[in-house]
C-alpha cells in the first residue's frame, strides 16, 4: 500500500468513525477500521474505500484541516468552557491520539476565533487564551 492510499484510507477512517462522541469508543473503532482497509488492500482486495459511503451526519461543507475539525470536536464537547493556552488544546489532542504540529494547533484556533467559532482572550504580549464565544 502506498502512502497515498494510506492517507485516503486514515481519511475515510476518521470519516467513519466521526459521528461517535466518546473519544475512547471513537479511538477504538478507528484503529478497527483502518486495520480492515489496510489488510484488505495488502490481501488484493477490491478498493474498500471506494464502497464507503459518506459519514451519517457528516457536515455539508467539508473543512479542509483536520486540525480544525479536531479542535471544533473539542469545542461541541464543552472543552473551552475554560479558556485554553494552545498548548493544553495540544495536549487534549494528544491524549486523544491525535498528534498535530504546534504551529498548525494555533493557526487552526486563529482561523476559528477569526470566524468566530471561537473566542481569543489576549494574555500578555504573545500570549492568547481560547475560549467558547
């Protein structure tokens, strides 16, 4: 398996297990699907990604970072009830499984208090707090 279909197949992963809301569940069903489309493709297998179809619930405007929708998740599950440095958002997305660049963490939360999803608190010089609006 290439790394291209390797990355459609995290994708469709993600995709399909999307519309469960505890991470532990969502963790585990991950790992069980994407092991699926990777035996399947190594077996000779028609392309199981092509069959899949779109996630229930799925969003009508797909995002184009999965950072963002990562953080948005976090968001809908109450997490910035408390403002939040980016680097905890980091960690609560590391505990979760999900490993991003810090840069693409703090750029994903200013597009997102940009857009209002979010609210951005200034704590200093460079320093900013994120938080529900």
């Amino acid at each position: 398996m290439d790394s291209i279909r390797f990355l459609e197949a995290c994708r469709a992963a993600e995709e399909m297990v999307e519309p469960i809301e505890n991470p532990t569940y969502r963790g585990a069903a991950y790992g069980v699907a994407l092991q699926l489309m990777v035996s399947e493709a190594k077996v000779g297998k028609p392309n199981l990604l092509e069959s899949l179809s779109p996630a229930v619930g799925a969003e009508s405007k797909p995002l184009k970072s999965d950072t963002k929708r990562r953080i948005l998740e976090l968001r809908t599950e109450g997490y910035f009830k408390d403002p939040r440095l980016p680097a905890e958002v980091r960690s609560e997305l590391r505990v979760r499984g999900f490993h991003h660049n810090p840069a693409d963490i703090r750029m994903a939360l200013l597009r997102l208090a940009q857009e209002k999803a979010l609210r951005r608190l200034t704590e200093g010089a460079n320093n900013f707090r994120y938080a529900q609006p």
